[in-house]
C-alpha cells in the first residue's frame, strides 16, 4: 500500500532540525513546499519492523522509529529515554546499577516497581539477535518500537513487542570518519560528567568495508552514600546520632555513590560477494561498572532528598558481548536471511542485605553491631539461529516465513554473609563454634532453556486501497532447572559441621510447553492520505520452574516449629504460561496538509498472569501465577508543522490496566480484589517538543529545541493507596483487612532545551535538562508497610535501636547542564 503524496526527498538542513525534534513520530517534516501543488511534504521513514523496507506510515501496526540523528541531538542515551517520547511504552528508570533495562508495554506488570522488576514481556533485539541489554544506542541507524505481540514476525515470542536497535553498517564507498563528546555538569554532583567516542569506516575494496566504533561513558553520580559502616560486624549501623564522635567512629560518607563508568564498542565487517548476497560480521561488546542504586531514604531514615541510608556500598560490574554472522540473499521470489549469533553475559555485584534479615524476625536485631551483605554472580550464554524469508515476487499476496531457535543457559550463585554474627551466637545462644567466612545463606541455580518456533505471515491486497493479513506461530519451549540453597552459618554455629562446608540441598526439574499463536489484520487507505487498520494479535510469555527443593513431611514439620528451612511446596513449583490477546484499531496519515497523525485504540485481555511473590515457608523468592487483567487505552503521536520554521512534536497516551478478577495470595498471604489498577504506568503520559530553525552567521543552521516529558501518578504496587487488599488468618480462617503499603508516586513535568549550532563538519550544542530542576521519583523500593508511619516514617525500629531502610524511592536526574559537539569528514 503505497501514499504517493509521501515523497522521498533529500534532506535539507531544515529537515534536519525538524527530524532531529520530532523523536520516534511517524513522519519527520520537511519544510519546503511542494513546488507542484505548494503544500508541505513528509519525509519517509523507512523502517524494516515488517521485515521488509517500507515507509513507516504504510505498515499497518503500531510503530515508531528513532533515527540516529535524533538520538544524538536530543542525548537520548538510553531506551529510559526513548520511551519517553514512544506512547505505550513505559521504562522504569533506576539509574546505571541495573544491568538490563526494566520494559513495560500498555501497563502489562503486577510486579513492584524495585528490585525484581521483570520486564520479559519485550523482547530487546540488536541487529537481528535478541539480547537483554541497556544499549548505548550510539551509530545506530534508528530504533524502532514496535507496540504489541510480535510473535509472528519475529523469532522470539515477545508478548508485548518488540525494541529493535539497527546498527549502522560498514560503508564501501569510501572512508569516514566521526569524533565526539560532551561534559556536563549535575546540580547534585561534585564531579564532571563526561562522554566521548569516535567511528571510523574504512572501504578495503569496493564490496569490503569495515566500520568501527568505541564509546566511553563516566558519569560521577549524585547520591550519597553517608552510613556506610566502617567495619561489618563491628561497627554499629545505627549509633547514637546526637553524638558526632559516635557517628564518626562508626560510620563513614561516600560522595556521589551512584556513579557510572561504560565502555563499548562494536566492529562491523560487510563484503558485498556478489550482487545477490551480502555477509555481515557483527562483534558488540560493552562493560558497565556501576556504583550504588539511585535511591534517596527520606521517610524511612530522615535522609536528605539525594542521599541513600544503606550501610554498604552496592557496586555491580557487568559485561556483554555479542558475535554475530549475517548473510541476506536476492533468490528472485524472496529475500533470504540467515542470522547466527552468541551472547554472553557477566556480572558481580554486592548489595546491602540487612533489611530483608530483621524482617524475617529471626533474632538478627539482638547482635547490636548486626549488619550484612549479598554478593552474587551471574553468568549467561545464548546460541540463537533464525531463517527467514521475505516474498519479492509482484502480484496481491506478499509473505514472510521463518525458523528460530535460541539456547540459552545461565548459572548464578548468590552469598549472603553476616560478619562476627557467628561469634554473638557462640556467647549468647549456645553455639558450639564459629563459622570464620561468616557466610550464611548460599544457593546457586543452574537454568538450561530452548524456545523454538515456526513462524510466518501472508497478505493478500484485495484491491490497491484494501488489504488483509494473517499470522500464525508454532512454538515449542523446554527448561532445565537446577538449584537450592544452604545456610553454613547455621548447620557450622548449632550443628557443628565442618567450618567451611555448604550443605546445598539440590533438586532439578524439568518441563516443556508447545502451542500456537495468531494473528489476523485488516488496513484500508480511506483517502490518499490516511489509512485505518484492525488488529488481533495474541502474544505469549514461557512458563518455567521454580528452582527450590519441594519440601519433604520433615521439613513441613521443620518449618511449622518456626525454624528456617530451604524448600517450597509442591503447588509453588511450576511457573504456567501466561498469554494476552490484543485488539487494536488505528489510523495512519495526515489531517489537513500541515499535521501528521499516528493514533491507535487498544483492548487487551491477559490471563494466568506471572508474578514475582515468594513462597510461604523461608519467604525464598519464586515466581507464581495471578488471575487476569485487562488493559484498554490511546496512543496518539504526530508533528504540526506551524511554519516553514517552527513546528511541533508531540506524544500523548492514555492507559488503564486493571485486574478483572480477584487475586488470591497475588503476593505473599495478600490478595488483591477485581478492579485493583496495576502498578508501574501512568494513566496520561507524553511529550512535547517545539523547535525552531533559522540561518546564522550567513550560512549555519541553528536549531532551538525547547521541550517536556509529563507523566501522571504510578502506582507503586497492584491497587496503589486504594489497597484493595486482604489476607486469610492462616489459624482461624477469618478474612482480615490488609494494608500493603501501596501508594501512588506524584506525577512529573521534567523540561529540557537545547541550542544546536552545525558548521561545515563542526555540530556544536548547548544543553541543559531538567531544566527547572524537578525533584521527582520514579519507582520505589520495598513499600511503605516496612514504615511505621506510611505518610512520615522512619522505617520500622527493631530492638537495639535498628532502623529498617528497606523502604526508599528511586530519583530522576537533577538539572545538567552540559555541552557537546561532533566531528565528522
């Protein structure tokens, strides 16, 4: 289906301006007139989210594209971001110390909005291979955004849809060169921020060429860390705070403990062997050492609005890296292409652990020096191959057809130490020796998964202005799982076992699921100009195991005296699949001759919906199933060309997803009531961005962006203040009300602007975001049911005067104020 009045023209310098404002709108607008009919045009963007090059405007889903000049006028370095500016998608942004982004689509989440986020409903691709990364989206062609299931046109079975990063490729036809960098500085920020690379491309022949870029990242951070303790075990976390010297001998201040320093780089090798095949050799590698989590503990120990209570600094180091082949191949009917690649992922990091041990009430609170940590490590690796073809024959019917399996295999252990804990049990409970590694809980788990699929799609063009389509998928999906857990400590210290022994109890499952997903749509152009379209589509996350022993009669029995034993039951072993059922009708085109439009309209029905809880004996972390949920809302986007130099980009979508039915144990012993709005999206979300264009200096482009990102109010957990909550009084029966701690955080207009001079080979910018300097909170952690007061705190306070800090809120980035410039010959 092809608009004709949608000419692809060069690009002027004012669409350039115009393009770098419009962020992932359907259209990029060109200024200049049609000098045939004197009306404005649309440049075409051209997306290959359908699988085969088409211009964005005439692909009949919910798509946005990012292009690489936007991303790099409007700083947007990372998918936190992009999503910003993509109505629909939701990225809960908790700064550098979390590995992998936490993605949501149309309000598709039951979980908490702090650690243990799970975001498998999108799917992350770079190139063609699915990875789970926070990309430096640094010379990428574009990203695009793909709203919904996506399941019959991609490899992996993404449920909510798909982001997809497409790298720049080696260019043959000469060499090119690019050198940037900026330096910015934080409100909150001792320190200067700073960022810089270089891509250079190098044609060996005329069909050889390799491209290479390197990127690094140093960030100084802006909370503090100012109670760390001095010595674990021995300091007191929570001294006399009227007495300076106490807290000096205790405790001692870290300055901008959230900081960041990134490296990455990415080669390219292209050979063009003939003119019907093309290979690409892609290498991707980048490496993250982070510093501690961006959290503020105002309410749960009177910190200031940019300072953290943890005892511990909380580093995290994590690699990826990624080698792929490519080979895409002219066979006359159908474009094929093969893709192979291998992921891996590490990381290390450390975490404060002492809240979630004084909340189990196991006797922790009584050692008044009493303080612990976590260290874990994490270790993946991914095959994934894919065989596609893309139909190129004339003629109404158009089809993609595809194979993909991924392997995928991760082992992770986790350390939990508890400092001279040991020796406080020998003296006052009657321990019969110490433990000298103070290591107190260990477990480790080994996961083994293949997903596989048969997937494709038709479309037949009934006539030039009407079209259908159908899509199906066969999946099939396996899992190994091997894990358990040990607590050293306590058989060492009460049971006198040998003073380095781990006594893991191990158990592996296993499980396999198989099933189909469809897919039906309808698009008519109605005009020249517009097109509506009509989509079901359903989409599909893997079940899986919980990888803990099931607990045998003697350790229910265990459990039921109060002791801690490493099991769950047998109901809480299996994770069953959960699935929407997406309904969508949308509209694609102009009104008018000086406004753009992309709108859609969406129903969703989610059931058997997974969810992070953790079991009923020991509280060990797994993952259940809830009831159902429905998600219903607009997504709107579009560019209004005010003036040959003045336009404006906006954003705008409206979600509401709520639970149909009632929830029981949806996490712990609470259960959630029908009608409990889901956490973590806002129910109004967009953006704004008026831009100016203008000549300077005799013959420079100056481009004036001024702009705004608002956000309504997210609730933190399901129901949020409204607490529709309950539990069951596991003795008597009796239905009792719950208070969870749920609240709503504020909603947020964060305001940015930007000058961006371009000279020759020279682009100069002046920034500065957050411009008015908004304090703002963006997730939380824990809930305010660890608060004795939810609306002031502190934290709840144990015996010896422990505070709890498990309750905190994650913050947005002050004001920064920076400059950058690029370049390039």
């Amino acid at each position: 289906m092809k608009h004709n009045n949608y000419l692809s023209l060069k690009k002027s310098h004012l669409a350039l301006a115009i393009s770098c404002a419009a962020m992932p709108i359907p259209h990029t607008a060109m200024a200049q007139a049609s000098h045939a009919e004197n009306k404005p045009v649309f440049e075409e963007v051209v997306v290959t989210g359908s699988r085969r090059e088409e211009n964005v405007m005439d692909i009949p889903i919910n798509i946005s594209a990012v292009g690489g000049e936007k991303i790099e006028d409007l700083r947007l370095d990372s998918i936190a971001k992009i999503a910003y500016y993509t109505p629909g998608l939701t990225v809960v942004d908790r700064g550098p110390r979390d590995e992998s982004p936490d993605v949501m689509v149309r309000g598709l989440n039951t979980g908490g909005l702090g650690p243990g986020f799970d975001s498998t409903t999108v799917a992350n691709y770079l190139g063609d291979i699915p990875l789970r990364v926070d990309l430096k989206p640094v010379d990428l062609e574009r990203v695009e955004v793909l709203i919904g299931p996506q399941g019959t046109l991609y490899g992996q079975g993404t449920m909510g849809g798909a982001i997809r990063y497409i790298p720049a490729k080696a260019d043959p036809s000469g060499f090119s060169a690019e050198f940037r960098g900026s330096a910015s500085s934080n409100s909150e920020s001792s320190g200067l921020g700073s960022d810089y690379g270089a891509t250079l491309n190098f044609a060996v022949t005329d069909t050889l060429a390799v491209r290479v870029n390197a990127d690094s990242v140093q960030d100084p951070g802006f909370i503090d860390y100012n109670y760390v303790v001095r010595e674990s075990g021995v300091s007191n976390p929570d001294p006399d705070f009227s007495n300076p010297d106490d807290v000096a001998a205790n405790l001692r201040r870290v300055k901008d403990a959230n900081g960041e320093d990134t490296q990455s780089a990415r080669v390219n090798v292209r050979w063009l062997a003939t003119d019907w095949l093309e290979a690409n050799l892609w290498h991707y590698h980048q490496d993250t050492k982070a510093e501690g989590r961006t959290l503020a503990h105002q309410l749960s120990f009177n910190t200031g609005p940019y300072e953290s209570g943890m005892r511990y600094e909380e580093p995290n180091h994590y690699t990826n890296k990624l080698t792929s082949l490519e080979l895409v191949g002219d066979l006359g009917f159908a474009e094929a292409t093969l893709v192979y690649g291998e992921s891996e992922y590490e990381e290390l990091g450390q975490r404060d652990q002492t809240d979630l041990l004084l909340d189990l009430d196991l006797g922790y609170d009584s050692f008044p020096s009493f303080s612990s940590y976590t260290r874990e490590k994490v270790k993946d690796e991914s095959d994934t191959l894919e065989l596609r073809l893309s139909s190129q024959h004339e003629g109404p019917f158009k089809w993609v057809a595809g194979y993909f399996q991924n392997k995928y295999v991760s082992e992770g252990t986790s350390e939990e130490f508890t400092p001279f804990f040991d020796q406080f049990a020998v003296d006052n409970w009657d321990g019969i020796q110490l433990r000298p590694d103070s290591l107190e809980y260990y477990s480790v788990g080994v996961l083994n998964e293949k997903e596989s699929a048969f997937y494709g799609e038709v479309t037949y063009d009934i006539s030039d202005s009407w079209s259908v389509t159908g899509g199906y998928r066969r999946y099939k999906f396996e899992t190994q799982d091997t894990g358990g857990v040990a607590f050293p400590l306590y058989d060492t210290v009460f049971f006198g076992d040998p003073q380095d022994s781990i006594n893991l109890n191990l158990s592996t499952f296993s499980g396999d699921d198989k099933g189909d997903l469809f897919k039906f749509n309808t698009a008519w152009d109605i005009t020249d100009n517009g097109m509506v379209y009509f989509t079901y589509s359903q989409g599909y996350r893997n079940g899986g195991i919980n990888a803990e022993a099931e607990c045998t009669e003697e350790q229910l029995a265990s459990a039921a005296e109060g002791n801690q034993v490493p099991c769950i039951e047998a109901d809480e072993l299996f994770i069953k699949p959960d699935t929407i059922d997406n309904y969508e009708v949308g509209y694609k085109g102009l009104v008018g001759d000086r406004l753009s439009v992309s709108a859609a309209l969406f129903h969703i029905q989610w059931e058997d919906l997974q969810v992070a809880t953790a079991s009923d004996i020991s509280a060990l972390p797994i993952t259940g199933n809830g009831s159902a949920a429905e998600s219903n809302g607009v997504e709107l986007q579009g560019t209004w060309l005010i003036s040959d130099n003045l336009d404006l980009a906006f954003t705008y979508a409206h979600t509401k997803a709520e639970l149909t039915e009632d929830a029981p144990g949806l996490v712990g012993d609470y259960s959630v009531s029908a009608g409990a709005r889901l956490p973590g999206h806002a129910e109004h979300q967009g953006s704004l961005n008026l831009n100016y264009t203008t000549t300077v200096l005799g013959n420079y482009d100056l481009d004036l962006n001024y702009g705004l990102i608002f956000a309504s109010d997210v609730y933190n957990m399901v129901g949020g203040p409204e607490d529709p909550l309950y539990m069951i009084d596991e003795d008597s029966g009796e239905i009792m009300a719950g208070d969870r701690g749920g609240e709503a955080i504020p909603g947020y207009a964060v305001h940015h602007m930007s000058a961006t001079l371009r000279m020759d080979s020279w682009t100069v910018q002046a920034f500065a975001d957050n411009l008015w300097n908004k304090y703002y909170v963006t997730g939380t952690r824990s809930n305010r049911s660890n608060l004795e007061d939810e609306n002031n705190g502190p934290g709840v306070t144990w015996a010896n005067g422990f505070t709890q800090r498990s309750y905190g809120q994650y913050v947005g980035t002050p004001r920064t104020i920076g400059a950058r410039f690029i370049y390039s010959f």
